[in-house]
C-alpha cells in the first residue's frame, strides 16, 4: 500500500514537473515567436510549423561566438536561462527540420526557395 501511494505520488509529481516545464517552453517558444515571426503562437521561424514537439530553440550564429556558459546549455537549463536573461537576441524558434538543415548546409532548402522566388520577382 506505502510503495502503491509512492508510486502514484511519483507519477504525480513527474507529471507536475512536466507541465512546469511545458510551460516555460511555451513561454520562450511564444517570446521568439512574436519576436521573429511576428506571431501570436509559436512557430518555426523557417517553415511556420506549429506542432510544439517538433520546435526547439536555435542559436542563430551557432554556439562557437557565445560566452563559455552558454556554450553548453540544452534543453530546460536553456529554456531557464532564456527567461531569466529576459529572452537576449541570438536566439530563434526553428522547427527540427529545418535546424538540422540550416546546421547540415548553412541554410535550409526553405530559405533557399524563398530566396530564389524573391530574386525570380525583381
């Protein structure tokens, strides 16, 4: 019975966590998102994907000019410091896909097509 009402608890807890965590996501994916793609809802700065599991937060000259602590932040210990340093330039919403590519091939096929139709309408 002690170990049945630890385990709920745990699951409980974990779920807590979770959405506490959501929520900060949330906070600096919307933050960014207004910032970049002038939009109320959180989405790739690219591609305007909107699904939340599949946007991460992109640093947008890459890690190497950032200062050491920085250098190695990920996922919730960079989410907090995004909020606390109240969301510093250098930093964008990218869905994964176009993360990847624009760290693959310094740009992702998006910004290529949209490049290119620019030119094609001067």
């Amino acid at each position: 019975m002690a170990k049945e009402r630890a385990r709920k608890q745990d699951v409980e807890y974990t779920e807590k966590i979770k959405k506490r965590e959501q929520g900060k996501r949330m906070k600096v994916y919307s933050a960014y998102s207004k910032l970049h793609s002038n939009s109320d809802i959180p989405c790739c700065r690219c591609c305007e994907e909107t699904i939340m599991g599949f946007l991460a937060v992109d640093h947008i000259n890459g890690r190497t000019h950032l200062p050491e602590k920085e250098k190695n932040l990920r996922s919730s210990s960079l989410v907090n410091f995004l909020i606390k340093n109240n969301f510093p330039e250098g930093y964008e919403i990218l869905c994964h896909n176009c993360n990847m590519a624009k760290g693959f091939y310094g740009e992702c096929p998006h910004e290529t097509m949209k490049n290119s139709s620019r030119k094609n309408n001067l």
